[in-house]
C-alpha cells in the first residue's frame, strides 16, 4: 500500500523534517484557512495575520532546504534550461507559497495606504483559492513521510485543510472576544467554533 502511494510523485526517499518543518505545515496552515474565511468575514487583521504567518511558513521552508542560496540557485538553473519538475509537491508547493506570499504582501501594503483595492471581492476570491491550495499542498507533503503510519495516505490533505480551518476559526474567535475584529462578526462564527 505504502509504495502504491509513494509512486505517485518523484519524491519517493525517505524524508528527514526537523522542528522548522513542523511550525512551517501550522503557519501555512493557520494563513491558507484565514485567507479562505477572510472571503466572508472580509477583515484586514485577519489579512495582515495570514499574510504574516504565511511569509513565517514560507521562510521556515526554504530554511530547511539547507543553505538559503539553494532555492533561488535552483530556481534560476531551472529557467536557464527550462526544466521544471511539475511532477514533485516540492516545487508545486514553492510556486504556490510564493505566489500566495508575493499577493498577500501586495494587498496589505495597499491596506496600510488606505486603498480599497486590497478588499476587493475578486481578489479576496482568489486569495481563499490560494490558501486552500497551500493548506491541500502542506497535506499532500505530510504523504511524503515514508514510514510514519497513516500519513501516506489521500486523507491527509483533507484532514489538513479541517486543522487549518479550525485555527483559522480560533483566530478569528480570539479577534472578536477581544474587540479587534475590524469587520461584522459573523453570525456562523459561534457554531463554527463548537463545530
């Protein structure tokens, strides 16, 4: 069962995570879930946390890589020969965290202008699609732990994307209890919590 799985992707040795590893699935985690819920409750603290944390993740990743030099040297090899590996979760996971940080970033500065844009219904759309698809992706790497039992199998994506939702939801509860939600607190918040 566990070799059916792991031929899915080119990366098929055994992977050695440190602690690093461990912060950057709950940072990315916490951030693609609150991007997803921001699509509704539409709050910039909510943006600015998950933009935070989403730039946490990501440098805790490309930490791990070993040297720091090692993800922009490989990047610019990559389009030197234009040979991308569109077959391995590490390289897809990098575009898509990437992606998310460079977008994120730009929408909280133009918050902290005081332009509406970073608010925008499509934009806050396509921030929710990017921070699902980095929470499946942090998912789709825990199956890439050869020899932890379980981990190697469909329904870790799935079950990554309902942790990430439930710290998205505690935030989001800590933001209101304390009075800094910048946005309507929504009525769903409640039963979401309890859910």
């Amino acid at each position: 069962m566990t070799a059916e799985y792991m031929n899915l992707t080119a990366q098929a040795a055994t992977s050695h995570w440190g602690w690093t590893i461990a912060f950057f699935l709950w940072f990315v985690g916490l951030s693609g879930m609150s991007l997803f819920l921001n699509y509704w409750v539409r709050s910039r603290r909510i943006h600015y946390a998950a933009t935070a944390a989403a730039v946490v993740g990501t440098l805790l990743v490309v930490s791990h890589l070993g040297r720091i030099l090692n993800l922009p040297a490989a990047a610019f090899n990559a389009l030197i020969h234009w040979s991308f590996g569109f077959t391995s979760w590490m390289f897809i996971g990098i575009c898509i965290l990437a992606v998310l940080c460079v977008v994120t970033v730009l929408q909280a500065w133009l918050m902290t202008k005081g332009s509406a844009l970073g608010m925008r219904c499509g934009l806050l759309a396509f921030d929710a699609v990017l921070g699902v698809a980095a929470t499946a992706y942090s998912g789709f790497l825990l199956t890439q732990a050869v020899g932890v039992p379980l981990w190697t199998t469909a329904a870790i994506p799935v079950l990554w994307i309902f942790s990430g939702l439930a710290c998205a939801v505690g935030l989001i509860e800590i933001l209101a209890a304390s009075g800094k939600l910048d946005a309507e607190s929504p009525r769903w918040l409640h039963a979401a919590g309890w859910a």
